[in-house]
C-alpha cells in the first residue's frame, strides 16, 4: 500500500529542480506546475502552458529520481494531462 505523501512536498521537490510553479496572474494561468492532493496517498501533477506532454516528461523523470511512483493520467472526456504521483 502507498504511503501517504503531502502536495506540499512534491510542489517542493520539483522548485529544488529549479521548476517554476504556475501562477494565476490577469484571469490566467502563468506557465508552470501545480500539485493538488487527491487524497492521504495521492497528488496530482498539472502543467499549465505549452508544451505541457514534454513538461510532463520532464516532471516524471524528476520526480522517479527521486524515488516517487509517477504514472500518467488524463481526465476523463479528453481533459487535462496530469501526473499521479505516490510514495511506494
């Protein structure tokens, strides 16, 4: 069973990897990540900008290395690339 994990440590985790976090700035998101829990043991991962499936790529390889279980998600009807990311 996963471990519980805090968004918090994984929003850290990538901006110690020199990643920018996204910020809504003018009714808009500014490119970057954001993390959400989703749960005691699980946090999603979102890219907000272009190039988001690369980012994403990025962020797994990041996050792998520092030893998280990351698999990628995409919301349900076609919504957003996401990552789902726990502690194993």
């Amino acid at each position: 069973m996963a471990r519980r994990i805090r968004h918090k440590d994984i929003a850290g985790a990538l901006a110690d990897a020199g990643h920018q976090p996204s910020e809504w700035i003018d009714g808009d998101w500014d490119p970057g990540f954001r993390t959400a829990q989703s749960g005691p043991r699980l946090v999603h991962v979102y890219y907000d900008g272009p190039g988001e499936a690369d980012q994403l790529g990025i962020y797994t390889e990041v996050l792998r290395g520092l030893g998280y279980a990351v698999a990628p998600e995409q919301q349900e009807r076609g919504g957003r690339r996401r990552l789902a990311v726990t502690l194993p």
